[in-house]
C-alpha cells in the first residue's frame, strides 16, 4: 500500500466518453490537477492509440482499462503493445486463468508498468454472481482469484471498496489497490452497487480511487476534484 501518494495523485479519472472532442474537454480543465485518466473500451475504440500521448502532455498519466481477457497468446501481445504505448497501468480478468495471467506478465517483459488483476466487477452482487452460474459470493470470489494473483506475480488489483478490508487482512501490502465505485458523500451511486466515499476508502486501504461522474458530470470538474482532494486531506 503507497499510503504516501499525494491525494490528487490517488485520484484516477475515467475518461467514458464517446469521442475525442469530449475527452480533450476534460483533459483541459483537470488535466495535472489529478493522478491518472482512465482510458476504457469506448474512449479507445473512437480515438485511438493518439489520446494516450495527449493525456500524457497534460501532465496526467495513463491507465488504460481493456480489461483483456482471451486466450494467453493474444493476451500477452496485448499487454506487449500496451506496453510499447508507454501506458502507466493495465487491466486483465483474473477470472481469465493461470496460464492466461503468467502470458500477461511475460508479455510486460522489462517494463514497469502496473497489471491490474481485475476480481469482480463492482457493478455485480452475489444474486448476479449466482445468475452466471458462480457458487461463491462477491468476497469470496474476489479473494480466490487475488490468491491466483500473487502466485502468478501480478502486483496491482482492482476491487470494490467492500473487499478492501478483507483482501488488506489476508495480503498486507502486497498489492496496489486500484479502486472504482468512489462517490462522495454529495454524489449518488448510479449503477455501482457496492461504494465508499474517498476518505472512507483510503482509510481501508485503497492507494488510487477511480471517480468518475462526480467529477465527469458536473458543471465545474475543477472544482468537484478540489472538494475530493480536500475530503481526502482533511
């Protein structure tokens, strides 16, 4: 856990916009002002490898959320071209298997940058779990599948806010914590089903938050991430 980050530096901004026109918006207005933009399937497919050398000219790095998850081949050469973008972190399904993590580090190769091992999606429950025909809850799938990633050597996860304690408990700071399903108090939780707020989650542990439409859909980004930094430094 890198409880020395600074808070701005925690703050991971999805950018879930359908065309490059929108994500330069934000990218002006907050661009340095938090850690990461978050770069996911929608943004990437409309604009392309190019909008990660723009996030990274405003002085923000990236985190580019595919989530790949495929047979270990493709698997390794995605992380390979990830890599050679000079993204900042990565995503794969866990629930992908061994051999499909280890292709994934392998394809990192000498590189630094951070695979994130995805658990469960923060937008599931136990009741959605079941529907897909798992026989676990949401906490004890997400624990397995972290056990999977130490042996295999992936230091970084992503987890809801509700697993923190209990991945915390049983792996100490082992891994980096990237965590989505942040909203502030004067925020409403749309379709994520298991939340915290910021300072609730870096108080169980949390090293990087992802925040998006408190911040993406307010009138005034600057000013919803100043309130998000205060909450965290208070």
């Amino acid at each position: 856990m890198q409880s020395s980050i600074a808070a701005k530096d925690k703050i991971i901004v999805p950018l879930d916009v359908p065309a490059k026109s929108a994500a330069r918006e934000l990218i002006k207005a907050i661009g340095g002002k938090v850690g990461f933009f978050k770069v996911g399937d929608q943004l990437f497919i409309a604009a392309g490898p190019a909008i990660v050398e723009e996030i990274q000219a405003s002085g923000a790095r990236v985190f580019l959320d595919l989530k790949f998850h495929d047979i270990p081949n493709t698997v390794r050469r995605a992380v390979e071209s990830a890599c050679a973008l000079g993204v900042d972190m990565l995503t794969i399904h866990l629930s992908g298997g061994r051999e499909m993590c280890e292709a994934a580090v392998v394809g990192r190769g000498i590189s630094k940058i951070l695979i994130l091992g995805v658990t469960v999606l923060t937008s599931l429950s136990d009741e959605a779990l079941a529907e897909v025909g798992f026989r676990t809850s949401v906490q004890d799938e997400v624990l397995l599948l972290a056990d999977l990633a130490k042996h295999v050597g992936i230091t970084g996860l992503v987890a809801s806010p509700q697993e923190l304690v209990a991945l915390r408990e049983r792996f100490g700071s082992l891994f980096t914590m990237v965590i989505p399903g942040i909203r502030p108090t004067w925020s409403e939780a749309g379709d994520q089903k298991r939340t915290l707020t910021p300072r609730q989650a870096v108080d169980a542990g949390a090293d990087y938050l992802v925040i998006g439409r408190p911040i993406t859909a307010s009138p005034d980004p600057q000013s919803a991430v100043q309130r998000i930094i205060d909450e965290l430094e208070s």
